[in-house]
C-alpha cells in the first residue's frame, strides 16, 4: 500500500534545503556633535605691576568631535573681552589686545588626522586660532592648556581686573 501511495504522490519527499543563505542586515552609525568644554572661571596670577606682565595657565580647553565625519576638520578661534576692574576708566581697563594667547602643545588626543596647536602667543582681542584638526574620519578630541600674557599698561591702576575669554569651534 505504501507503494502505491508513494506512486500516487500522496507521500510528499522531505523539502530539500538551500546549501547557502543570504539575511540582508543593516545598522546606524549615529552623528554626535562637535563641542568645546572650558573652565567655568579662571585665575591667570597676581602681582603685575602697571608696566610689567602676568602669565598663567587659563585651564584645560577640550574639543571633543563626535559627528562621524568624512571630514573630521575643525578649527578653534578664541576672543576675548577688554578687562576691567568695573569701572569705565581708561586706567582701569587692560584691552583685549593687551593680552596674548598660547595654546602649548595637546595635552591629550584621540582619533586619526593633524592637531596643530596655535604656536606663539598673539593677542586674542579680534580673535585667533587656537588649535585646529585637519583631515582625519569618525571621532577625534583634543585638549591643552593654554597660556594668558597679560601685558598691564603703565597708567593701570591697582584691582582686580575681569573679561571674558570665549572659544568657538566649527
């Protein structure tokens, strides 16, 4: 019976299987941003006289890059404010253009491409670079830790002096 069965097609042979198959897969790669992350405040020294210099370290400056890009380029500039005691005296202000930026060397890097820092210090008043990434892909960050020179004009007089240091990054 089984034979006739089998001859009549009502006994289905097992399904054969494919020696290979292929699963169409797909992921995201997310973009992030890209930030920089500075000191909240600062205290670059004290103790210049009216005609001398004070010099310190403004605090660990960070890009960190996570858009995922192609093109992992980016440039930092840095401006700064005049800085003044709080008065709007003449001999109470140091301009901007009296204070010069050095960024030093990285500190720290992750990621492939160029970091260069912005070499000798310059006056930050109309804004300078201050470190730069060129060329690379995916996630990179730098950090350093640049140096203020405030050169005190002559007729300055005594006080503490206060400005606004910013740094941009694109």
């Amino acid at each position: 019976m089984a034979g006739a069965l089998l001859a009549l097609g009502l006994i289905a042979a097992p399904a054969a299987a494919a020696p290979t198959g292929d699963t169409t897969t797909t992921f995201s790669v997310l973009a992030g941003t890209l930030d920089v992350v500075v000191p909240a405040t600062s205290t670059v020294g004290t103790g210049g006289a009216p005609g001398t210099s004070i010099a310190g370290q403004l605090g660990t400056i960070t890009v960190d890059d996570t858009r995922a890009a192609a093109d992992a380029s980016w440039v930092t500039t840095v401006t700064s404010t005049d800085f003044t005691t709080g008065a709007a005296g003449a001999s109470e202000t140091v301009p901007a253009t009296d204070v010069d930026y050095s960024s030093g060397p990285a500190t720290a890097t992750t990621g492939n491409g160029t970091f260069t820092p912005s070499g000798a210090a310059a006056p930050i008043g109309t804004g300078i670079t201050a470190f730069t990434h060129a060329g690379g892909t995916g996630n990179n960050s730098a950090a350093w830790n640049p140096t203020l020179t405030v050169n005190v004009p002559l007729a300055n007089v005594s006080g503490t002096y206060t400005g606004t240091v910013t740094h941009s990054v694109a």
